[in-house]
C-alpha cells in the first residue's frame, strides 16, 4: 500500500444472520475480516463479494474447524480440517469436499506460488453461511387433524438436528412434506436454497432418505437395488460394496432382499440413502429395530455424513440417540415444537443439577440424593464425603426424557 493511502475501514454490519466485523466494499464484506453466527459458527480471513474469499479459517458450532482456501463461500483449494475429537484430514477441497488427500508436507510443497483455484463444479454446492433446510411456519393437517402446526427451524451444512417427540408428534409428517411425499399445505421451506413442492431433479439429487416404509425391491438383491437407485442419479460406478460395509451387510450383498430381516431392511435403507454422498439427509427413526450392536454402527455412519458437511434431520423418539448425536435437539409434541436448542442448554434450563451417594448401613445399602446449589447440599455432601461408610458418589443431571416431560406433560416413548 501507497504510503498516502488510507487503509480499508473497519466497519461492523449485519450479514446473512450473523455479524460481521470487517472491511467492506459497497457495504457488503470485502477484503479481511470475521464473521460470528448465533450458533457460534465463526469465520475469519479474507472476503470477496460478501462471501468467504482466499485464505481463512472457519469454526463450527460442532467444535470442527477448517483452515485454508476458500471460493466464493466454499472450501475449495488446499485446507486442513479438524474435528472435534482430533481426526485431521488435510489436502485438495472442491465444492467443500475432500478431493485428494495429502500430508502437511505435500501440501506445501504445491501450495508454493498457487493460489485459489477459480473454478467450480456444477450442481448445487452448499453454502456454509445459509441453512442447509429453513422451514418458515410450516403447517399440515389430513382433514381435520393438525399434525403440525406453524413450526420454524433450520440445519447448517455438518450440523445433525434430531427431532425428538413420542409417535405421532409430527416428526415423519414433517420429513414426508419436505421430501415431497406430501405436498405442501402452509408455510415455506427451502432445501439448499431452492424451493420445495415442486419437480426439482437437481435438488432431488442432492438428498438422502430413509423412509419408515421400507420400499426396497425384494426379487433383486442388496447390491443390485443400490447400483438401481444409484443409476436414478445418474452415477454410472457406485461404491454400493463399501456402502453396504458401512452398515454392516457385506456378507450378505448378493442376496435377495426377499430373505432379509426387518433389521436388514433396515440397515440397506440406510446404505441407500447414503449412496449419491446427499448434501442433506432426512433419516426417519434410522435405527428402529435394529440391534444394539448395530446400531452403535449405523450412529457411527451418521456421524461421518454429518462431518464431511451433510446437513442431518434425524427424527426419532429415543433420548439416548438424540443426545449423543444431534448437535442441537427439538422437542416436537402435538404437532408443535416446544424447545429447540443444543441438549446441554437444555439441561442447564430446565434440569437440575444432583449427587448420588451410596453408603453401606450394616448389611443394607442406602441411597441419598443431594441437589448441587445450595449451602446445605454442601454441607451435607461434606459429612457424607467424610463416612467411613461411604460406597460411591456419582454427579446426575436431568435427562432428555425429564426435560421433554417437564415441558410437555408426556413422555417420549407414548
């Protein structure tokens, strides 16, 4: 810079829902600067155009972080990603995806004079500053019941939102009316940016289901229904053996699905809705009859479609699976939802904080619970700490299913 030129000015504005602090060109971000959405999601870096432009680093709400180059608002060029448990993976980003991976080394080595390449593919890429799926006072009813009623919500691209509420909640009616399957009575909904309720092969091929009607071909078998459906979308070599491996069917891949289990049914759905890599995932109580073995796997597979950027609605009525997967939970009841926010909030709102200690009394063991605020509770949990005849103590905090309770007057599982 020209030693009487006036550096850029630090402005701070309103941008696409969040704040941004930064230099601006025609009142939109241009040049360097951050980026804070309410969630937490945050960038900072370089800016062209009011996106994400050049060298920056993006955090997501999830604890994942990004480090590199950018295209207009994507991961695109040479970048390593972190996620929250430490995992690294680091080389060539197209369109937000990993494309080749490469060391720390190599990556260097071709960094040394390129810059962002200025390309993009075709189709829809997500853009990580807008929500993947915004529903806008969403309603529907069959004849005279309102199975859901004026709800609003949305899910960013790597962000799992469970929808969490006993049968009859509203939770498929929701999925059936932004997959298509219902047509579209009240309110507003977009899926990466486009308009819902219309023939939209583009947007269509860009989303994963699981239905709760297991509409699989059962003459053909486990590898042939997913080289099928992978050919609707246009994918001439699928990896259908490795996407059965991931849900645990290898060994049954050439068998006709006639002779499947439900459980098995089950689990192919799932490597089905996996098959064209969606950008959004619609997984409609995804482990439902399947074994507790399995499905610790198929959570494990959610997981991953959820860390390389897909946007996860998860429907299901079970607490547990709720909370180790979604990043923030709805309660839905009665066809409306009553709280929508990350499950530790939840439990910092609503719940209440206790210890559990257990003490031998002669040949007996009691039990005494103790709530964590308060002096007395202190003073008590002390005298307790200190009994010779003290056996365990452990911290409680309210589940899920409490907090669902306590504001909705059911429970999950009715």
């Amino acid at each position: 810079m020209a030693a009487n030129q006036k550096a850029p000015e630090v402005q701070s504005i309103k941008w696409k829902g969040g704040r941004y602090a930064g230099q601006l060109k025609d009142n939109v971000p241009h040049g360097r600067g951050k980026f804070m959405l309410p969630d937490g999601t945050r960038y900072e870096g370089e800016w062209k155009e009011g996106l994400p432009h050049g060298r920056g680093r993006l955090m997501y709400a999830s604890g994942d972080s990004y480090k590199g180059e950018f295209f207009k608002g994507k991961r695109q060029g040479y970048g390593i990603k972190i996620q929250a448990d430490g995992e690294k993976k680091s080389g060539f980003w197209e369109s937000g995806k990993l494309v080749r991976a490469m060391s720390l080394e190599e990556m260097k080595r071709e960094m040394q004079g390129k810059t962002v390449p200025e390309r993009e593919k075709p189709g829809i890429t997500p853009d990580w500053t807008e929500p993947a799926i915004n529903v806008q006072n969403l309603s529907h009813r069959y004849g005279r019941l309102q199975a859901v009623r004026d709800i609003s919500f949305s899910v960013r691209p790597g962000e799992i939102l469970g929808f969490l509420g006993p049968n009859g909640a509203g939770k498929s009616t929701t999925i059936k009316v932004l997959t298509g399957q219902l047509a579209l009575q009240q309110g507003s909904a977009q899926i990466l940016g486009r308009d819902i309720g219309r023939d939209d092969p583009i947007l269509q091929s860009q989303i994963g289901v699981t239905f709760e009607e297991k509409n699989l071909y059962l003459e053909m078998t486990a590898l042939e229904n997913l080289n099928f459906f992978a050919s609707l979308f246009g994918i001439s070599k699928p990896n259908s053996l490795e996407a059965l491996r991931r849900v645990g069917l290898t060994d049954r891949a050439r068998d006709r699905v006639g002779n499947y289990s439900k459980g098995m049914r089950q689990r192919l759905m799932i490597a089905r809705a996996f098959i064209n890599k969606p950008q959004v995932l619609f997984l409609d109580e995804p482990t439902d009859g399947l074994d507790p073995v399995t499905a610790v796997e198929i959570r494990k597979t959610i997981k991953e479609e959820a860390a390389r950027g897909a946007a996860v609605l998860l429907t299901t009525h079970n607490m547990n699976e709720a909370d180790e997967l979604s990043d923030r939970v709805a309660f839905i009841n009665e066809g409306e939802i009553a709280a929508l926010d990350t499950a530790e909030n939840l439990k910092l709102k609503y719940g209440k904080r206790s210890v559990r200690v257990r003490l031998r009394d002669g040949d007996e063991v009691t039990e005494e619970n103790l709530p964590l605020d308060g002096d007395k509770s202190s003073t008590r949990l002390s005298e307790l700490a200190a009994s010779p005849d003290l056996l365990t103590i452990h911290t409680e905090e309210a589940t899920l299913e409490a907090i669902f309770i306590k504001l909705t007057g059911r429970r999950l599982a009715g």
